[in-house]
C-alpha cells in the first residue's frame, strides 16, 4: 500500500472525531504530519495510518461520527486504536 498524507477533507473530519474523543490520552496529534495509505476494502475508502507495525491489532473504538459526503449521502466513520492504544486509522 501506498502511503499518502491526509486530504484536507481527512483532516477536517478527523479533527472532528478527534474531539469527541474522551478515553484516549495521547496528547496533541499534528494531523499534517500524518501519514495513511487507502485500503482495498471495496470502495468503502477506509484509511490505515502508517505505524511501522506489520500486523497491527484491533483495540477498541475510540471515536464515531456520522458525515454526509459531497452528494448528501449519510457516511459512518468510526476511529480505531489497536491492543497499545496506537492509530489503526477511521473508516
């Protein structure tokens, strides 16, 4: 997979996940600075957030939120962090 920084669509909607957010202590995040590559899953666009780890793990769900996309339909985004509490990424 490819790595890619966010879009500036990404970044709006992660800042809004990120804020809603209350049991994830890991302090400022520079969103710029992030680094994510686009997962064949379908068409669905989810993201995974480069983290060095070769099989990263599922946590738990640290953030949800409804979106609606460019043409008016209704998107669930969910923000993951595995076993460590690193990024797995929003879907």
């Amino acid at each position: 997979m490819k790595e890619r920084p966010l879009e500036d669509g990404e970044v709006l909607i992660l800042s809004v996940l990120l804020s809603r957010v209350t049991e994830w202590n890991r302090g400022p995040v520079d969103l710029r600075a992030l680094r994510v590559s686009d997962m064949d899953d379908g068409g669905k666009r989810s993201l995974r957030f480069a983290s060095g780890k070769s099989h990263p793990r599922y946590g738990r769900t640290i953030a949800e939120g409804w979106f609606k996309d460019t043409d008016g339909m209704p998107l669930a985004l969910a923000l993951y962090v595995d076993r460590e509490d690193d990024w797995l990424g929003p879907r």
